[in-house]
C-alpha cells in the first residue's frame, strides 16, 4: 500500500509539473489594471527598472517587471489599464516582453527575453573630446539604450532639419530618469567618429520638457560622473536643476575626456 502510494505522489508531482511548468513558461498576454508602480535596481547593468503590480478582471494580482522608465514617453500611473506580453520568470514574477496601452506598444525584451534596451559593443572605440568640434543640437529622443560594457547611456536622436545622430550621454544613475524617449532637448557636445559613424559627446543639455539643464563633462571633456560618487554623498554635480537656477561649477581636472 505504501509502495503505490509513493507511486502515485510521484505520478501527482510529474502530473502537475507537466500541466503547470511548462504552462508556465508559455508566453501569455494580460489586460490589466496598474496599481502599484515602483523602481528597483538591476545591479548587473547599474540602471533602475519599473516593477509594477497589476490586477486583472478576475481579481488576481500579478507583480511584473518592465524596463527602465525612460522608455516610456509618459510615466505609468495607478488606475491605468495596460496589456503586457511576457511570461513567468523567477520569483514568481511576470517577466514583460512587450507593454500596450492607448494604442502605443513599447518593446521591452526581444523574443529570447533579453532587453531590447540593452546593447553589446564587442569593441569599445576610444573617442576623444575635442573641444574644437564642438557643436550645438536641437533635437528629439527616438531611442535610448544602455551599452555594454561600458554602461553608458546612448541615444538616437533627430534633429529639427531631419538629421539623425549617435549622442552619447552619461549612466543612467547620474541623471536619474530625467531624461526619456520622446523628449526635446538641446544638447552641446563634441562631434566625434565611432564605428565609422558620426556622434556627439554630450558635454551639457536641457530638458525643454521638464525644463532641467544637466552638465555631463568639463570644458575639455573630462567624464564629471567619475567623480560624482566620491564625497558628493550621492548628489548630482552634473545636475543644475530648472532652467533659471544655479549654473555649475565649472571645476575643471585639467584634463582632455574620452567617450
């Protein structure tokens, strides 16, 4: 008797990982409504991701994990509908692929679940600020994205005469989501090549939504978030707040920036 009841606990526990783990690593779409929306960090690239807790007509509530907030022109609120693609990852969260709602669908994750927003430079290109090639930009976000190894915030821009260009930022921790697809900016920087192809060093920009002004490197180019976390006591140098508040420093190390 003992001997067929172990039996069957083992065709009961086969039976269900059958019906239920496969079931659960099948992609599903959700309509749901938002209800709780926060950050967390994602340590291994050094950039913030919205986790989301939704609840379907049903009633059930299901914790999801997104991408980085500057992928959304218009930040997710509680009480707004969304559809999400995705399946169910560790932790028994929901792991989105892709995110619907009024009529916009925003990629998150490619159809291996890696993120869409993250992206591998195989080798990484010395560029060199010259203050010489500076140049002045008004333009529109199309893209962003974070590169790896380097974990530096990249974007695809377009200007107002239609031109589109490489612009390279800064890590996402250092402006901390003050800056998103979408967004209208005004940026000056230093016009280099990498890959063959054009880009701008972003030396100092200004948000013409939220109105904020940021300085990235020094008169010469040098990087400021190399210094941002030593004795700043997690302030942003680089940050100068509205437009109309107090300019930046203007400390310089004396010395010629890369990237």
């Amino acid at each position: 008797m003992k001997t067929l009841i172990g039996i069957s606990s083992v065709l009961l526990v086969v039976l269900t990982n059958t019906l239920f783990g496969e079931e659960e690593r099948k992609e599903v779409e959700i309509t749901a409504e938002v209800i709780k929306v926060e950050e967390i960090a994602e340590k291994s690239v050094d950039v913030n991701i919205l986790r989301v807790q939704i609840k379907t007509q049903a009633g059930e509530i299901i914790t999801a994990r997104l991408g980085p907030v500057w992928l959304l022109e218009k930040d997710l609120k509680e009480g707004e509908q969304i559809t999400i693609k995705g399946r169910l990852a560790e932790e028994n969260q929901f792991m989105a692929r892709e995110m619907s709602r009024n009529n916009e669908t925003i990629q998150i994750r490619d159809n291996n679940y890696a993120p869409a927003w993250l992206k591998l430079r195989l080798k990484e290109e010395k560029c060199f600020y010259n203050p010489m090639n500076e140049r002045l930009l008004r333009c529109r976000i199309e893209e962003m994205y974070v590169y790896k190894p380097s974990l530096i915030v990249e974007a695809r821009v377009k200007s107002e005469n239609g031109e589109t260009v490489q612009v390279k930022f800064a890590p996402e921790w250092y402006f901390q989501n003050h800056l998103r697809v979408g967004d209208e900016i005004e940026l000056r920087g230093s016009q280099v090549k990498s890959d063959g192809q054009i880009m701008i060093l972003v030396r100092e920009m200004r948000n013409i939504r939220a109105q904020q002004e940021f300085v990235l490197r020094t008169g010469e180019g040098f990087p400021l978030w190399q210094r941002a976390r030593e004795g700043s006591q997690g302030k942003q140098i680089g940050y100068i707040g509205n437009k109309g508040g107090s300019s930046h420093d203007g400390q310089h190390d004396g010395q010629h920036g890369r990237q």
